[in-house]
C-alpha cells in the first residue's frame, strides 16, 4: 500500500489518473464485467448508473423496504420516485410476489439489493421486469465476489455498483465507488457524468477539463490514493473472502441452537457458480435492543441494519406510508443485529462472541 501511494505523490495526480485506471481495468477482471466505472462513492454509482440507463423525472424504481438508505435516496438524487417493495425474511431481499403486487403505471425500474451475504433472487425479479417492460439495475455495493451460475452481482441487468467504503468487504481509506456493466453505452455515458459530463478520454488526461460536456454531469472522479490502496487490497480479496466463510459457519455452528435467537444467515448459493460473501453477520433475536446493551456493557460492538424500513424514513414522509404495509421488512428492523465480523477476527474472538450471546439470551449475562 504504502509503495502504491508514494507512486500517486510522485506522479502529482492526485484525482482521475493512472491508479484509478489500473483498478478499473482489474475490477474488470476480478468481476468479469466488461467495463467498471470509477467514481466517488456507492451512492454516486447509483445516481449516475440510473441516469445512464435512463431514468426520466418521476418515474417509479421499485426497492427493497428494507435497505441502507442511499438505496432509496439515490433514485431521488436522480430524479425518480422510489417504490417500496416488502422482503424475504430469509435474504432480506425484495419478495418477488411483493415486487409483482407492487408495480405501477409509473414503474420503470426496478433495483434488486444483494444485502449482507448472499444475493436476490435476480430470476424471480427477471420474470416479473420482462413482464412489465422494467429496467433491472443492481444495488449490489455490498456484493464484491458474489456471483449466481457464475455471474458476478451486478452484471445480471443494466449494470450494478461497487461501495469501497473502509467497512466493505473490498474497502479503502475513504469513500470510493464504481459502477459495473456490460452496455457500451451505459459505460461511456456514466464515465461522462462522474466528470462534468465531459465527453472523450477524461481519464489520466488533465488537459480534457477543457473539453466539451454533453451532460449536466457532475464530481464524482475516483482519488488516485483510494485507487491506490485498493489495488494493494485487491490480490488479497479472495483469501480474505474463503476466510470470511470460515467465520462464518463458525459463528452458524455455535449459535445455531441457542434460545432467544430466532434466525441465523441462509445461503442461497446452490448451483454450480453460485457464491456467497459475508459482507456483515446478520442474527435477528426477539429482544434486540437489549442484546445490543448487554454485548455492549461486556465490550462486544454491534451493528443494528437497518432499525427504520426504508418507507418510514422521515425523508419518505411525503409518501404517506404507514406502518404495517411492509411487516416483513418492519420484523427485520425490530430483530436484526450484525455481530462483530471481519477478517482480523481470530477463531478466539468468534468463541467469545458466540460465548456471550449464547450467555446473554439464556439469562446468564447479568453485567
């Protein structure tokens, strides 16, 4: 890492240069996609992959009502109007009967999300955007390395996104994105939006600020320092993957019969090709606020994803959504807490874990 950035202070582009185009180029051979776009961040790789796909004024993109809320914020950043969809408890992806019931005259979109480990169920979701004429784009920043009958997420659509943020499975120093696809077009219209909508070879090419902007795009070009550390990261990507699965089954094989905890993660990955990646380690437990206080008073963090479903976000308001509409997605916000989970973890670490919520839900955690 440290080698990689020293080339960046040498070189003296700091933004949109030769880094950022190394990485492009392995992301594309890691994925498989034919083009990878960096930008700034997830969310901007959302904004910009529904611009690019076509996204006009108002139009309806259906998500998940359960999701980290750039998922839904990005279709308003890009003009449209979020459509919120319930979810499989199991995957905590959008219900593809949810999905059918709720398209509308206005649904143009819709945006499956691949959320902790494992993905949607992108042919359920298929068959219902061919039947009513739906683009499919990913939101698939959480998804680095998964892949269905060997297609990496993001890829089964329109295009899909990368999220590089420090806590991903693939994460660099400060924010950093991309977009993924195999549409020519798509590409060469998001590599023009995330530069001023500036036309032509941008990229590592300082004197095309002066060029000609075909699109009302905007800053989104990739720090060469964060394309920098993650080409370090990259070549470890994999080990660091078949280590996450090991925790994992782990933590599964610990906490599978203990009381109070009412659901553990399910792989869906069960064809040939298909894969899964343990971005976090999702448990839902009857009293979850509580488990968090106690892990918390016995020096365990914790994580709660999601505790509002998307729809009740005072940013949707406006949308008149009341509770009850999305009881799946209102479960999972009440039960579902991410325990510690990342590749520095030891096997000691996961026993204590494991140890104190087993401790805690079957009252043996007093402190």
């Amino acid at each position: 890492m440290e080698k990689s950035l020293e080339e960046v202070f040498h070189s003296g582009k700091f933004s949109h240069g030769k880094q950022v185009g190394q990485l492009e180029t392995a992301l594309a051979e890691f994925t498989g996609a034919r083009y990878v776009i960096g930008v700034n961040s997830g969310t901007d790789a959302l904004v910009l992959l529904l611009r690019a796909c076509g996204l006009r004024p108002g139009d309806g993109v259906l998500v998940p009502a359960y999701s980290f809320f750039a998922t839904a914020s990005a279709v308003v950043l890009a003009g449209g109007r979020p459509q919120f969809v319930d979810i499989d408890p199991e995957t905590y992806a959008m219900d593809p009967a949810a999905l059918e019931a709720a398209v509308t005259d206005r649904s143009r979109f819709v945006m499956p999300v691949h959320l902790f480990h494992t993905m949607a169920d992108l042919d359920a979701v298929a068959a219902v955007a061919r039947r009513h004429g739906l683009t499919v784009v990913e939101d698939s920043a959480e998804a680095i390395g998964m892949r269905r009958r060997g297609v990496h997420a993001g890829l089964h659509g329109a295009g899909g996104v990368l999220s590089f943020f420090p806590s991903k499975t693939l994460g660099a120093l400060g924010d950093a994105g991309a977009v993924l696809t195999d549409d020519p077009e798509v590409a060469d219209t998001v590599a023009a939006l995330r530069h001023h909508g500036r036309t032509g070879r941008t990229l590592n090419d300082f004197p095309a600020i002066s060029t000609d902007s075909a699109w009302p795009g905007v800053n989104s070009k990739m720090d060469d320092i964060q394309a920098a550390v993650l080409l370090a990261k990259l070549p470890l990507l994999e080990e660091q993957i078949a280590y996450r699965a090991e925790l994992a089954d782990a933590m599964t094989a610990r906490l599978r019969d203990v009381p109070g905890v009412i659901r553990l993660p399910r792989s869906t990955a069960v064809e040939p090709g298909d894969r899964d990646v343990y971005y976090v380690y999702l448990i839902e437990t009857e009293d979850r606020d509580a488990l968090v206080a106690r892990l918390d008073r016995h020096g365990i963090g914790t994580e709660v994803y999601y505790p509002l479903p998307l729809p009740h976000q005072p940013a949707f308001a406006h949308l008149g959504h009341r509770e009850g509409e999305f009881p799946r997605a209102e479960a999972a916000a009440r039960h579902a807490v991410a325990l510690p989970f990342h590749p520095d973890l030891s096997t000691g670490d996961v026993d204590r874990v494991c140890d104190t919520v087993r401790s805690v839900l079957t009252g043996g955690g007093t402190a």
